[in-house]
C-alpha cells in the first residue's frame, strides 16, 4: 500500500495544531462568558438555554481529596472532555451536629463549585438526604437516629420534618451564594433521594407517600432546575428519573416527556477490606457509554471519575480508606492511563456527534447489521448525519453498512461523525498505558510508643446490668468501646489449672479484640454475624474485656436508623464441664473511645505529652495496643504522597493530627478469583476483573502534600495487632514506565470539517500518531521497546515479529528521549523503511520516565 499524501506528517501535525486552537479559542469563550443558563428538558435531552446537549459528566466528592487538590481535579476531568460535575452533597459532613453547619475545609461546597464553575463546566448536584456513596451511614448524621419518633426515608413527620429543614438549608445557601445555573452558577441539575427504588416495596405504601413527598418538596425549594431521581421508576411527572448500572443501553425513563440520563455509570467498584481489588477494561466502560448514546441517551456520568480517599471515618461500614474506584483519576487525582485518555478520545469522538444527535426528536431505530451487530443513524433534515456501529459479538466481525465493509472487533462500537469515516472505535485504544512507580521510598523510624491501657479505666466510664448498643452508646463519636465483666469458674470446672473454653458473641458489628485476665485471646470479625473466640480460664474470678470496633456504619439498605453495632443478642461461654454460662445480663463496665483519643495522642508534636511516651515499641499479648509517634520530613518534589504501612496491622493514621483514616493491612484479599489480564468482551460485572489476589487489600495510604509542613511532621498510629514500624515508609508516585501500541490506521476524533474541508481528495479522517508522555517535570530517558512493523503481545511485554523496522529504536530515542513528550506518526517515510510493503503494521514502543 502506497502511503496516502494525506498521511504526511506536516499534515498531521497541522491537524494536531488546528484542533489545540480550536480547544483554546473554546475555553476562551468558556472560562470568560460564565453566564445565567436556563435548564429545561424535552423528551430528548436537557436543554441548556433552549439548545439540547449530550452531556459528559464525573463524579468527584470533594471530602475524599483536599482543598488544594480540587483545581488540578476539576483541570484534569475538564481536558478529558468532561462537561459536569457530578457530587453527592454529604449531610453528616455539613451538619454534625443538629443545627450547626460546617463548610470548612474539605467541605467547603460553595468554593468547590466555584471552581468548577471557573473551568467552565457544570453540575450536577445530589443533595441527599440519603446518599450511599459508600458513605458512613449513607450521609445521615449520627444525632438524626436519635432525634425522636423518627425512622428513615418513609412517611414519617420526624424524618420529613429534619430532611424539609436540610434541603431548604442547602438550597437558600447556594442561591444566596449564586450557584445555581440561571444565577449564572454551574448547578444545572439536582438530585433528591437516592436509589430509592431499590428499597422502597419495603416501606409499603408510606414509601410511596414519602418519594412523592420528597420530589414535590425539593421542586418547591424553587432550585428552578430539573430534580432528578435514579434508580426510582415510579417518579412523579415533576421530577426525571434516571438510570445507575454498569449498562444503561435501551433504558427509558417512566414517562416520554423526560429525556434518558445515566447518574451512575461504574467505572469500576468499591474494595471491601480483606477484598481483591475491582478493575474495569475501558473498552467494556467505552462499549457501555457508546452504546448509551446510540441507542439515544442524552447524559452520562462516570461514577467515580476521581474515586479519592475515605478520610478519617467517612467509609460506610467495612470498605478499604482508599475510594480509587479504578477511575480515570486514581485515588492521588493523578492520570489513570489508558484508562483517562481514552475515554477523552471517546468524548471527543461524541462531541462531533452533537449535532446531529441534538437534531433527532426521535431515536431512530436499529439497523440491523448482523445477529449480534446493530446501527443506529442519527440524521437531521437539515443533512447532518452520524451513525454508530456496534456489535456485541464475542468475535471480530466485518459489516456492510450504507455500501462499505467495516471492520467491527468484537464487543466495540465504531463511532462515525459523518455518517462514513470512522474516528473512534471503543475496542481500539490509542491512550498511552502508564505503570506508577513509588519513587525513592524514605524510612521513617525513631518511632516512639505509649500503651493504651486493656479495659475501662477512665472516668467517663460505666456500669449496666446487660448489653448496650454500640452506636446508641457512643454516638459515632469513636470507632471504640469497651466492654467488660467477671466470670466466676469454679476449681472442679477446670481440672487442670486452666480450661478451654470458647467465648460466644451472638452478633457482632464489626470487630472485636478480646481478652481474659487482661492478655489478649484473639480478633474477631464478624461482620454482623456470630463471632466466637477460643480462650482460657482459670479457677475463680475471671476478667472478660472486650474492645469491639465499627468499621463505619451500614450504608445501604432500608430501616438504616435501626442497625446496631457492638455485640448484639448475648454473650456466653461455651465449652465448660459445668455448661453454658450466660454472661448477657452480667453486670458490665463500659468505656466509650481510648485513653489516647481523650488525651489527644494524635494531635502530638516533638514536644507535647512526651512524658506518655516510651523509647521502644514493644508489642505483645500484655501490651496489645500501642500509640506510636514520630517526625518525618516531607519528600521533594510536588508528586503525591503514599504511606506504605505494609508492615503494620491494623488500626487509624494520622500526620500532623489530620486523619488519614483506618488501615488494615494485615486483611488480604483470597488468594484465588483475580484476572490480572481481564478479558473485556461479554457483559461485566464488578467481580469479573478482580486484581491483587493474595495481597493486603489496602498497604498504600494517601498523605496530601496540602497537610504537610517542609519538616518535622509528626505522624501517629494507633496499633491495634503489631507490625514492625521501622519498616514504614514514605514514598512519590510518578509515572515510571510507559508504553503504547497502535496500528497505522488507529482512528483520531478530529473535526470532519478540519480535514474535509481542506482540499483533500478524500474523506478519509486523519490517522493518529503514537503519543508517549511523562508528567511534567519529568522526562523520557530511555527507550526499553520499539518495533514499526507487526510486533505483538501486550503493553510492557512486547514481542518483535519478522516484520520489524530495525531503525524504530533511533526513530523514536531521536523523537522522545530527553522530551517530557513525543508524537511519532506510523507511516513508513519516518522509518525510512517499510519493513514489509503491503501487510497492515502497528508502532509499539516502551519507556521509562524519570
Ligand atoms: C417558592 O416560590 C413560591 C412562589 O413564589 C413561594 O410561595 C415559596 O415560599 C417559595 N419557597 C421557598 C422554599 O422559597
Ligand atoms: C466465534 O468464533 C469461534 C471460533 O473462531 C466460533 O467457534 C464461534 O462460533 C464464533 N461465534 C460467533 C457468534 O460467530
Ligand atoms: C456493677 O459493677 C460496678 C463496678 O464494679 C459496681 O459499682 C456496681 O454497683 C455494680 N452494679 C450492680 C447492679 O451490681
Ligand atoms: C507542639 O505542641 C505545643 C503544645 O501544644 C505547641 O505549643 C507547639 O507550637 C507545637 N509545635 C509545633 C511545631 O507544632
Ligand atoms: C511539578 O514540578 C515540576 C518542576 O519540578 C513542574 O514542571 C510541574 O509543572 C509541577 N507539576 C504540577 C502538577 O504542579
Ligand atoms: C538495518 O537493516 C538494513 C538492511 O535490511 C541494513 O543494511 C542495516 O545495516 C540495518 N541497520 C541496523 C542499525 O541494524
Ligand atoms: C443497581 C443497578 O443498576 N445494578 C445493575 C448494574 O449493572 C449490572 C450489569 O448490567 C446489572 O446487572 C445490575 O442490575
């Protein structure tokens, strides 16, 4: 095949010049024109200023990064192509307690959706009252189950009363600061409930009364911008209901005046501790938004775009402190490639759809291309045109469509801005794919210790005859209580000096250490389940101390006020000759939280307490939990921080007296179920590609540079298991290898118009150049791998075949080494060869960054 003039390299560097004009001249207009917008919808799409629009939205909560973090965030998901914003608005977070509002910091909504207000775009706003999210009790403040007569999410005066008086609270503070879109703010949709549907048949008929309650109160906050509610069919008329799954393709809303909206559409899933951890391939999260769009959705969110972190105590109950979520962002907000930028080229490829998507009152229907392949032509009278291919084939496939053979991979789209030229296929990834590396991991060390003390001893202690409930009794103020009691065993129940025996909890939410005669008998996590312990006894008076712990409260599911933590039903001693011992109604004492968390332990610096701590940490069944401190200085540079405490157990982090929430590293995910290597084709589901078998489900914990001072931070641990802390670690992420693998006809989302229009012979879109690139700062400083040719294998284990250009490691080392970045064009003249004249050839290459 003769090289098409088309493809010359001029061309597409002026191609590639043309389009960052374009995006300029467009952000210009954007960044500068922020202006009152009228938000309506038809049965076809929202309206922005009575003009339709396909909508690319992500979701980022702001608590799960920092202040400083939001405009790199918001600047990244803007230049993946993202429109909107999508956040939950998280009630326990703005009013812990009753009456008393808190917008700082982290929860400073108003500034963050200034932000995002500055780069152009807008948002989509979920104001709860309930808000999953995997969330600590979905959102809802602790005092709220105690406010009284009151149950959740039904028909109940209590419940409606308080949640009236936060949606009104929210609405009047982001009118007041001149949020909401026809202010001339970014807010151009707003969400009440959440997932409703999911759990309403189990509240009856109040259920009904309370969603139709709920959507007729938010449109009377007179927010004046479309309410949606996903997961919630049965939506009243005012109100849009909308679709969350990891597939929206085909769905329709409850009534044909509302357009189809995708609120949650997985880019990957939640990790549970001691869990694997959740990918998702971004051709199958391609596939999915593609053929949501074909098939005539008109808004799509990513849930999460940036996944970030559960600080402090904000995961719901049992989920790992990282939200990474495998999305585009990952849980540092650093660039998830390819994962980021093929979605962007996805975006860019349906953004030159627009127009004639906009055009269509009706979704056109199928056009059947095959058993398992489908078109979908949008085409408006005044003559725009765009299809959409798709097959959902297991195996590659060619099509005829409108008169010409294209080839479709299997389980793809193929997106076609004018109806002829493909410049996007989901199965065809041109994003470059980056391995992080943790750079130059500094010891931390001098650790000092100071020993909690096993069992109520403070004088907030109690007594009562029976069980309390955890949640009741410490008010989601700590993750601890304490519980303890006697037993007396008498000397011919224990033959020899000391009997086995098991300790039975009835039910126990989440964890529990326990102890007999103050040494340490073993963890239990049960999980809401029965826990039973092995321990020992000795003749007479016994101590039974226990620490149990929440993991954060449920999150999910109906009747949520009344879930209960700590040990439920009984307790009992199993195993004795002389029976069962009931130890339920004994007469208990409790401790609500540590001895450290009263004095402030975290809060520590050089100086303050010195006298609590010892030189060495000494760990052992005696000395079960252990405060540990000391200093570190902050690593240069301005990539994100990661803690690597792989050496620890399990217990909560804090640098600088600033949560960096729980960790349990000594939890591993199973050893079996994981596909490094997922295969993409076929319906996904969140356990399909399940990564890190074997491993701790979570030993590298977020520390934002924002929290940090140059020098001497002080970082505290509470230690619950042991560990060897010398071992810890602070290190940098930054990209470190990076690798790429395109063929000569890789497709490129450029205007039709920029190459049509320029006297060219032909329609035929620009073809995309292999693209490597380091973070800024960086540079490309070595070439590991380069073939022009038909090399095979995956990204970081290429394979040269017989077809192979041997100037292809020059051509690129002259091209990239020593550059932040590089664009090399896959045409045989670059080469100065063309290693076998009439075979379809790819250019893959491999770098490192330093
Ligand atoms: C909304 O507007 C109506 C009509 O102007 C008014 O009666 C009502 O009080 C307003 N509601 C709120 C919450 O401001
Ligand atoms: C896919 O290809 C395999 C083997 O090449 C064949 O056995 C199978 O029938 C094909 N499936 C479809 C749906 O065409
Ligand atoms: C329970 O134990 C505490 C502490 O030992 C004691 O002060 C209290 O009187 C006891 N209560 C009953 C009802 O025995
Ligand atoms: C350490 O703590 C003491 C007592 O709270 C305080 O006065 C001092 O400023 C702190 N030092 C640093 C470096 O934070
Ligand atoms: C990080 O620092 C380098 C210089 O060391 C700079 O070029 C780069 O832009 C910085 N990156 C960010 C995100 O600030
Ligand atoms: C590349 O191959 C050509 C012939 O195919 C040969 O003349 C040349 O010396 C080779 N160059 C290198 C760097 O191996
Ligand atoms: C809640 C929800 O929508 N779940 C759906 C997520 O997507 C999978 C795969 O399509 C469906 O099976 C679930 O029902």
């Amino acid at each position: 095949m003769v090289p098409h003039p088309y493809l010359q390299t001029w061309n597409i560097m002026a191609a590639i010049r043309i389009w960052i004009w374009m995006c300029f001249v467009l952000e210009l207009l954007l960044q500068n024109h922020v202006m009152a917008v009228t938000v309506s919808y038809d049965q076809r799409a929202l309206k922005l200023d009575g003009q339709r629009r396909m909508l690319i939205s992500g979701s980022i909560h702001y608590p799960r990064s920092t202040s400083k973090m939001w405009p790199g965030l918001i600047a990244k998901a803007k230049e993946g192509g993202l429109d909107v914003i999508q956040t939950y608005v998280f009630w326990n977070g703005h009013e812990p307690r009753k009456g008393v509002y808190n917008y700082a910091g982290r929860y400073n909504l108003p500034k963050f959706l200034r932000l995002v207000s500055e780069a152009g775009m807008y948002v989509s706003l979920r104001i709860g009252p309930y808000v999953c999210a995997e969330w600590n009790s979905g959102g809802f403040p602790a005092w709220l189950r105690f406010v009284p007569g009151i149950e959740f999410r039904t028909d109940n005066e209590p419940f409606k009363l308080e949640t009236q008086r936060f949606v009104n609270h929210v609405v009047a503070m982001l009118k007041k600061e001149m949020l909401f879109a026809w202010q001339g703010g970014p807010i151009i949709l707003a969400q009440i409930e959440n997932e409703y549907g999911n759990i309403d048949a189990s509240y009856g008929e109040a259920g009904q009364r309370y969603m139709n309650w709920i959507a007729n109160m938010a449109v009377a906050t007179n927010a004046s911008v479309p309410w949606i509610m996903c997961q919630q069919s049965q939506a009243p008329l005012s109100v849009i209901n909308t679709c969350n799954g990891f597939y929206c393709d085909g769905w329709r809303p409850n009534s044909d005046g509302k357009p189809a909206l995708w609120t949650e559409n997985w880019t990957g899933w939640f990790q549970g501790w001691g869990e694997a951890a959740p990918t998702r391939p971004v051709q199958d999260i391609a596939f999915a938004v593609a053929r949501f769009f074909q098939k005539g959705g008109s808004f799509q969110n990513y849930y999460m775009y940036h996944g970030g972190t559960n600080f402090e105590r904000t995961g719901v109950e049992s989920v790992t402190t990282s939200y990474d979520y495998d999305a585009p962002l990952d849980e540092f907000g650093d660039i998830r490639q390819p994962k980021w930028g093929h979605l962007k080229d996805l975006h860019a490829a349906l953004k030159l759809c627009e127009p004639a998507l906009v055009a269509v009152d009706i979704v056109p229907p199928h056009i059947s291309l095959g058993p398992y392949q489908e078109a979908h032509v949008y085409r408006s009278s005044s003559g725009t045109c765009a299809a959409f291919l798709a097959s959902w084939s297991k195996n590659d496939t060619v099509v005829e469509f409108q008169g010409q053979s294209y080839d479709l991979p299997a389980w793809s789209v193929s997106i076609l801005p004018d109806c002829k030229s493909v410049v996007f296929n989901t199965a065809k990834v041109g994003a470059q794919t980056v391995t992080m590396g943790m750079q130059g991991p500094i010891p931390i060390t001098n650790w000092v210790s100071s020993h909690e003390p096993l069992g109520p001893q403070l004088g907030n202690k109690f007594s009562a005859m029976g069980l309390v409930e955890q949640i009741t009794t410490t008010q989601d103020t700590t993750d601890y209580l304490w519980y303890m009691t006697t037993v007396q065993v008498s000397e011919s129940a224990v033959p020899n000096g000391t009997a086995q025996a098991t300790l039975v909890m009835s039910s126990l939410r989440d964890v529990a250490h326990t102890f007999v005669n103050y040494i340490y008998s073993g963890t239990v996590n049960a999980n809401g389940h029965q826990a039973a312990q092995a321990i020992s006894l000795r003749p007479g008076t016994n101590s039974i101390t226990i620490l149990s712990m929440t993991m954060g409260l449920q999150g999910y599911g109906p009747f949520l006020e009344k879930e209960k933590a700590g040990i439920q039903y009984g307790v009992r001693i199993e195993g004795l000759p002389s029976g069962t011992m009931e130890l339920g109604g004994n007469n208990w004492t409790y401790q609500v939280g540590l001895q450290g968390e009263y004095k402030q332990l975290y809060k520590v610096n050089e100086s303050y307490f010195s006298a609590d701590w010892d030189k060495t940490f000494e760990f052992d069944d005696r000395n079960f939990l252990s405060w540990i401190k000391t200093g570190f200085d902050t690593p240069a540079g301005n990539g994100s921080l990661a803690l690597d405490l792989s050496s620890m157990g399990k217990g909560q982090a804090w640098v600088n007296g600033l949560s960096l929430g729980r960790y349990w590293s000594s939890f591993r995910a199973q050893n079996n179920g994981c596909h490094e290597n997922c295969d993409y084709h076929g319906s996904f589901g969140q356990t399909k590609c399940l990564t890190k078998c074997g491993q701790p489900s979570q030993y590298w914990y977020h520390v934002p540079r924002q929290w940090l001072l140059p020098k001497r931070n002080s970082i505290v641990l509470f230690e619950e298991q042991g560990g060897n802390p010398e071992a810890i670690t602070i290190a940098t992420r930054m990209p470190q290898h990076i690798c790429s693998h395109i063929s000569e006809s890789h497709p490129f989302p450029l205007p039709v118009a920029s190459w049509t229009k320029r006297g060219s012979l032909t329609s035929m879109p620009p073809r995309a150049p292999l693209l490597l690139e380091c973070a800024p700062g960086q540079y490309i400083s070595r070439i590991s791998f380069a073939s022009y040719g038909t090399p095979s294998g995956d990204c970081g284990g290429f394979v040269l075949s017989s077809c192979h250009a041997n100037t292809s490691s020059d051509v690129l080392r002259k091209a990239c080494v020593g550059r932040q970045k590089c664009a090399v064009p896959i045409v045989s003249s670059i080469f100065g060869v063309d290693p076998c004249p009439g075979l379809s050839k790819s250019l893959a290459a491999a770098a490192e960054c330093a």
